[in-house]
C-alpha cells in the first residue's frame, strides 16, 4: 500500500484478489475472475450466473488488506474509492473487521457499475452491519468484497483500482 497523491489524500491499494462463489454453502452460481484490459485499463473481471437454488446467490471477488490476514488499521481514512465498470447491474461492497467471526457477517452497501469506467466512493460511515451487533469501526479493517448477490443475474463487474481516501 502506498499512498499516491502530494497532499495524501489517497492511499492506493495493492489488491490480491480471489474468487468465491456460493458452492462454499452448496449453491450453484459459476463464475470466474481474471485479469483484462479493459477500455485502456488493467482491471480484475469477475464474471458469472448467479443461481438462488440449493440456497446460494452469489459470486464474490474479495481480498485480505495483509497478507497476514490481520486486521489494518483504517481509521485515519474516510472510506474506499473504487474504479469499476460493469453491466449497469447493481453490486455489493463488503468489508469484514476482525471483529466478526461468522461468514455470514459484514459492513455492507451496494453501487451500480455502468458500462463505463467511474469512481465510487463509499464513506465508511455508510457501511450497514449485516447481522451482526457490532458497529463498523475502520481500525479493525481487515477485507473488501465486490459481490454480486441476491438475485438471479449475469454477474460482470470489473474493478481497475482501488483505494482509501480521506475527506
């Protein structure tokens, strides 16, 4: 992670990302993740069908902030910006705290990635918890997700860059 601007208002990320789908609880949506270029940009592709039967419903890019897999402490930041170009469909941003400790547990809020590239940024003092009791609290950060999820839909959103800002 370095931070990319003259006034440190951005802290670009180095994301190494992996793909996930529902099939981890029995679902059945398919998918992939690759790197393209895309429109003139490097970017990670994640691409799919998401199916709801056997109780799935999704397919997820999604990195840890440390290799370790240790919690990054964020709270001098004010939330993420992401670059991202898709289908105009609607997308969830996840982001877990070593806080959690079921799966099923997250911050989240949803963004719509159009056909062009644009970037999203998302106030950590937007991120709802996802059942769970704790509050989101940006120094125990410890992974960003890019899900498509809850409906039946052709997943393709890509995402060129990633990163913290501050207001």
């Amino acid at each position: 992670m370095e931070l990319n601007t003259p006034d440190k208002q951005l802290m670009k990320l180095s994301p190494v990302w992996e793909y996930i789908a529902d099939g981890v609880m029995g679902g059945i949506s398919k998918g992939q993740l690759k790197p393209q270029n895309l429109n003139g940009r490097n970017a990670m592709r994640l691409t799919g069908q998401v199916s709801l039967d056997n109780n799935g419903g999704f397919v997820q890019m999604a990195f840890d902030l440390r290799p370790d897999g240790c919690a990054f402490d964020a709270s001098t930041w004010s939330g993420i910006e992401l670059d991202v170009l898709g289908n105009s469909e609607t997308y969830d941003l996840r982001l877990r705290t070593d806080q959690l400790n079921r799966p099923w547990q997250s911050f989240r809020t949803d963004f719509t990635a159009p056909s062009n590239w644009i970037t999203r940024r998302v106030a950590f003092a937007d991120m709802q918890p996802h059942r769970t009791e704790q509050r989101f609290n940006p120094a125990h950060l410890r992974r960003i997700g890019v899900l498509g999820i809850g409906r039946e839909f052709a997943a393709d959103v890509a995402v060129s860059a990633v990163r913290l800002y501050r207001d």
